[in-house]
C-alpha cells in the first residue's frame, strides 16, 4: 500500500480525512446533517478556495449576505474571502469539502494523467 491508503468513513457525521489519508494536496471532509441543523459558524479562509458537492438533501447556503438554496447533485465552489455556513432541509443533507490553495492547481485531467499500458486490471 506504499502508493494508496483506504479508510472506512462509514457512519460519521464528520469525517477530516487529510491526517487519515497522509493528504498532501488538499483537505477532503464529508458532513452529514440532520433536518435543520446549522454549521453553528460563519468561516472563511486565510488561502484556500473550497469546493462543495452536495451529496443528498438539501439546505441553504449563506455566502457573503446571501442566502442560496442548494440540493443533491449541486456543485460550489467559494473564494477564501467568501464568508459562508451551511444549514440542512428538512431532510437533511451530505456533502463533501474539498479544501486547496487558491491558484495552486497547475495541472489536471488530461494534461497531468499518464495512460500506463505495461499494468493491466483482471478486467481489461
């Protein structure tokens, strides 16, 4: 396991997974609220942009004086200055963090993945 590392996030409201998964890049949480309950904080961020997938449920989002609706299958990304907290629906809501310095990504996808032909998976 010198180049991967799994743990089990299974059953936690809360989950940091940056110290769990040796993360080098990027901070990664998962959340997971009951119906109506609130971050119980406005944040924002010194460097970090951080990026939201909703998951499941829904809520509002309060960014910068506003308040957004937000549901299952959204995708959000806010600027370190944006001040920002999160309340679930009535159904609550899960929802993934991916945290990283702004302006630090200097490759992706296409331009930074290599197609290695001399491996191959039992189903290939």
């Amino acid at each position: 396991m010198s180049n991967y590392k799994i743990v089990s996030t299974k059953n936690e409201p809360r989950v940091e997974l940056k110290e769990a998964l040796n993360l080098s890049g990027c901070e990664l949480s998962i959340n997971e609220f009951g119906a109506n309950v609130s971050v119980p904080f406005v944040h924002s961020h010194k460097q970090n942009e951080e990026v939201y997938l909703v998951l499941e449920g829904d809520g509002v989002l309060f960014i910068d004086g506003d308040e957004v609706e937000v549901k299952k299958g959204d995708a959000i990304r806010i600027d370190p200055a944006g001040k920002r907290c999160f309340k679930a629906g009535s159904n609550g809501m899960k929802y993934i963090c991916i945290q990283a310095k702004k302006d630090s990504l200097e490759q992706f996808t296409m331009s930074d993945g290599v197609i290695n032909e001399d491996v191959k998976p039992s189903w290939l």
